[in-house]
C-alpha cells in the first residue's frame, strides 16, 4: 500500500498546511528526522499529551521542539479535556446495561481503549483540512486505516520497516534512557503510555525488572482498581509470578 505523498515540489506549490502527528516513538521522530533530511513541507507537529507519558518520551519531545524553533516549524501539544487520572479513576460512567454509574473507566487497553479513542478525535478535529504526515512504518500497514486523503504515510512510500526506524533515530543520536543504561526500546515493543492496558507478558516483565518506579505507579493504580489489568491477572498476581521465575531462574 502507498500512500497520496506528494515530492517535496509538488507538495511546496500547493501551498497546502502540513502536520506531523508525532508521539515521540521511533516511527514518528524517524518521520520527522527524514522529512527534514528529504525537504518535504512541515508546518506544524502536533503531540498528544495524556499525562502519562514515559519521562523519555518527554524529553524526547523537548529535543524536537528545540529542533522545531530553530527550523521555524510549529510545536503543539493537545491534551485530554478531562485529567486521565480522573477519567481512569474517579469520573462518573453509566452503565451500559443496567442503570446507575461506576466511577472511572479503570484500565485504558484491550477493548475500552478510552484515551486512545479520545486522542484520535483531538488529532483529527485540529486542523482537519491541513495534510497530515503519520508515522506508521513499512511493516505495520496493517494499522492503516483507509477513506482519509488528508493523511499520508510516507515511512510506507520509502519502505522504512520499524527496524530502520529505530537505526534512523539511533543514528541521528536519539534514545530513549528511562535509566542509566536502560533504553525503553531494549525492553519494550511500543513505547506508549506507561500504565496502557495492551503491554503484552514480555514488556510486563521488563518493566518489573528494569523500570521499578513505573512498576510501583501500576501497584499505586491497581490498589484503586477492581479490573485486572491483563488475562494474566493484577499487578500483584504478575509480581507473583515474575518474583516465582527470578527464584527459579536464581535456582538454577
């Protein structure tokens, strides 16, 4: 699948408005880093911020700003109408099939992705007649989701796999050092808000043992949650198991 990418002339003559949608992750920023290196148009790049963003992801986010001012690029950061804390925990919710209301949307993943969903309708009213860059790679066209022309997918028209993504960032000096010596992409497969819901067994793991601050944050939540957060159990039932596999792994 290609997308309706226009070179860099034809895209300048149009003098249509060109927005990146930029999350910080490898795709995005390899995006970013290449529409840059190629000429292409770029106006604006647009974040979304939850609140709950990994603290490297933020700093990735300053970089580029910096980048951006120097560049004359605009940098905008959008964010949830309602603190995620308080739709996640306390927000008044009505029930689907009976009447009354619960409190909270608990656990944001799986099938009741709500911060998602609402980050996808920020992005898409902000500016909606502009053209929009989104950095989904050469091998995850899956995700692609057809009927808009407004939004192109160049990491798609170059061929750049998530792969090369990374080798992209990695090369012009970007990481993503949660701690010394601790990249999130040496540990997890997306690098999304901390507390999401879709973290498969192995990024769970390493977040465990490698991220512990983040790892006491879930404890924090699941106290106040009923929900599991996965098929596997609650926090507490993962750190029963993982602490089981460090005293069988130590035994051996």
């Amino acid at each position: 699948m290609t997308s309706k990418l226009q070179s860099p002339e034809q895209g300048k003559k149009n003098n249509d408005y060109y927005i990146l949608s930029f999350s910080g992750g490898k795709d995005s920023l390899a995006l970013f880093l290449e529409l840059l290196y190629r000429g292409y148009p770029l106006n604006e790049v647009v974040c979304f911020d939850t609140g709950m963003e990994f603290e490297a992801i933020y700093r990735v986010w300053s970089r580029v700003k910096k980048i951006c001012e120097l560049k004359e690029i605009k940098f905008t950061v959008l964010h949830p109408k309602e603190p995620f804390l308080y739709q996640m925990l306390e927000k008044p919710v009505r029930y689907r099939n009976k009447p009354g209301y619960h409190y909270g949307y608990e656990w944001c993943g799986g099938t009741c992705r709500w911060m998602t969903t609402q980050k996808q309708k920020a992005m898409d009213s902000y500016k909606p007649d502009s053209i929009w860059y989104i950095g989904i790679a050469y091998d995850e066209q899956k995700r692609i989701k057809t009927g808009n022309d407004k939004k192109v997918y160049p990491l798609v028209d170059w061929v750049i796999t998530e792969k090369e993504a990374l080798r992209i960032c990695r090369a012009a000096g970007f990481s993503w050092e949660e701690y010394p010596g601790i990249d999130l992409y040496n540990y997890l497969d997306r690098v999304s808000c901390w507390c999401c819901a879709n973290k498969n067994l192995k990024e769970l793991r390493a977040m465990y043992a490698h991220l512990p601050t983040y790892w006491k944050r879930l404890k924090r939540l699941q106290r106040k949650i009923q929900r599991p957060f996965k098929k596997y159990g609650t926090i507490f039932q993962l750190e029963e198991r993982f602490n089981k596999e460090r005293m069988r792994n130590n035994a051996d």
